[in-house]
C-alpha cells in the first residue's frame, strides 16, 4: 500500500471513530450530531478519493454520499456559536442546493466513464455544475469563517477564546493549504501533492475540532460547577419561574421552551431544571408545564357553555400544537381521553 493510501486510510478511520464517539454520547447536542455526520461525510469523500485508483468508475458512488463536508461543518459552526435558533430552513436550502449540485457532479461523471458517453448535453451539464460549485463553495468557506469571526467582538471571553482556537485551525487549514498548493511546482500538483495536502488538512480539523468541543464542554461543567446555585437562591428562582409561567400564563404558549425562561431570566438552563425537580416536584420542564395545560383544559371540558368546542380546539387553547400531543398528555395525567373525561363530567352534573 502506498503511503498516500495509508495516510488516507487513516483519516477514514479516524473520521468513522469521531462520528461513532460524538452519535453515541449519551449528553449530545445539536452540534454533536452534526459533528458527527460532518465525520461521516469526511469518512466517505476521503474513501472516493482512496478508491479512486482501484475502483474507478464506481468510486463516484461513494462520493455521492461524501458531498456534505463543507455544508456540514458550516450548519456545526452555527450550532456551535450560536445559543438560539442555530439552523434554520433556508440554511439547510443552501446546504441542499451546493449538496445537489455535487450529487450530480458525481453521477454524471460515473455516466460518462461506465458508459464512455462523449455529448455535447454531457459536457455543458458537466461545466454548468463545476460553475456552480467554483459559486456556492468559497461563500460556504466564508460563511464557515464568519460564524467565527462574528464571535470575537461581542462575546464573553470563553466565547472568544473558542473563537480564535476555532478560526485559527480553520485558518491554517485553508489559507495557509491555499498558499502551499500555490508555491508547489505544477509537476508535484499534478500527482499526488494536492491529495496530501487535502489529507493533512483533514486531519487537522478533526482533531482540533474534536478538541474544540471537549474544551468547550469542559468549561461549560467547570462554570456550571463554580456558579452552582445555593440553598437560598433556589427558593427566589422558583417564585420567578412560577411567576412567569402562572401568574403571567406562559404556559399556554404552544412553543414555550425551557431556554425561553432561562434567557428571560438570564440564568442557565441547568437551573431552571434543578428548580423544577427541587421546588416544583416535576420530572423535567414540559412536564410541569404540560401538567398545568391539562388543569386548564380540564377546565374547559367542565364547563357547560363549551360542549361543542372540538378537542383539537381545547388543546390549542390550553397551549398543545395539536389534537395529538394533547390527548396523549391528558391521559398521561387524568387516566382519561378528553372525551372520555367531558363525557364522565356532564354525566356527574
């Protein structure tokens, strides 16, 4: 085996570990699942550029599930800096569109080598494609650099120091890759050195971003641990967390979240969670908030001038999404469908 081959052979596996590593964790996050599918895709486009040699034309195949490297590390950067709504529709349209145009890239080329198919539609689909992607993959690099960079300026300093340990890996890997394949003599570019260079830099983002992460969960759990609420803040958390939710009604807000009344109140979510299985009895956040849209509806089932509202109506009112989510809940905390219970109530009146 040649040690090109070897190196890449390496980063393979390497990448298949990573995504394994971040997709079990038992405390994942957002950005470890897509972490994890960003190794996974960086697993399959190193293995087409591995095979290209010995299982040319079909290696296409694999690149056609390897197109997702840069998009994927894009949408991780997102979820990574950014504490609110990270991904959004238009972000995974944009992630599709370069995605896309990759897939066919791939399977056209697959075409015309199986089938040594030489048309002029062939060669303009072909170039159409390859003008797109030389459009859509310098903005995903920029994109990539910016949700660093945007942290630098306005951050606390935990946020910055991750900043420049993320834009300096990010930085090395493609300005400095950029510079060396420029100044490398065309003979060496046209055999194996850009496949070194492309293999080194794989292994520096997996490696520094893996880093990254376990940095930024080890700060997180020693900040958690050295602003740990006391005996006596949790009580005056509690007032304020009952407050919003019930005397103000929050409950009722159909996509109310935990991190909603963390920011509100400007504390972490941790504790929110603490309070809530320390003061309010309650396994987790929705459920104490789940149990008092029930009370609610039960309400509404009571009373007599709303016998022909429709359950799914009943629902939406004491805050569900839909008729579904509700009647699970109901039963969950009553025994009782809401029909079952407006049926059982007009028959004890």
């Amino acid at each position: 085996m040649e040690l090109l081959h070897l190196a890449q052979l390496i980063i393979v596996l390497l990448s298949l570990t990573l995504a394994t590593y971040h997709f079990r964790l038992k405390k994942k996050q957002l950005l470890h699942l897509i972490f994890a599918i960003f190794c996974a895709s960086t697993s399959l486009y190193v293995a087409h550029k591995l095979t290209s040699t010995i299982w040319a034309p079909y290696h296409h195949l694999i690149g056609v599930l390897g197109v997702g490297v840069s998009g994927t590390y894009w949408l991780f950067a997102r979820a990574f800096f950014r504490k609110s709504n990270p991904i959004n529709q238009h972000h995974l349209i944009f992630v599709g569109l370069l995605s896309a145009c990759l897939i066919l890239q791939h399977l056209l080329l697959l075409y015309k080598k199986l089938w040594l198919v030489h048309s002029v539609w062939l060669s303009i689909s072909t170039n159409v494609l390859t003008e797109i992607v030389a459009i859509l993959y310098p903005g995903m690099l920029i994109l990539i650099f910016w949700e660093g960079y945007r942290v630098l300026n306005n951050s606390a300093a935990l946020q910055r120091k991750m900043a420049t340990i993320y834009l300096s890996s990010f930085i090395f890997c493609v300005v400095s890759v950029m510079l060396i394949g420029a100044t490398l003599p065309a003979e060496l570019l046209t055999g194996n050195g850009r496949d070194w260079l492309s293999t080194f830099s794989f292994l520096v983002i997996l490696l520094s971003t893996h880093g990254l992460i376990l940095f930024r969960q080890q700060q997180l759990n020693q900040k958690e641990k050295n602003t740990a609420p006391s005996v006596q803040e949790e009580p005056a958390l509690a007032q304020q967390i009952y407050a919003i939710l019930v005397d103000e009604k929050r409950y009722l807000e159909s996509n109310l979240r935990v991190s909603d009344i963390a920011r509100e109140l400007n504390v972490p979510e941790y504790r929110i969670r603490s309070v809530m299985l320390n003061h309010f009895n309650a396994k987790n956040f929705n459920h104490y908030v789940n149990q008092m849209r029930i009370e609610y509806a039960k309400t509404i089932l009571s009373a007599p001038d709303k016998n022909d509202w429709p359950v799914l109506v009943v629902g939406i009112e004491s805050g569900f999404g839909s008729a579904a989510p509700f009647t699970r809940a109901f039963k969950e905390f009553t025994g009782f469908t809401p029909g079952q219970y407006r049926k059982q109530q007009a028959e004890t009146k």
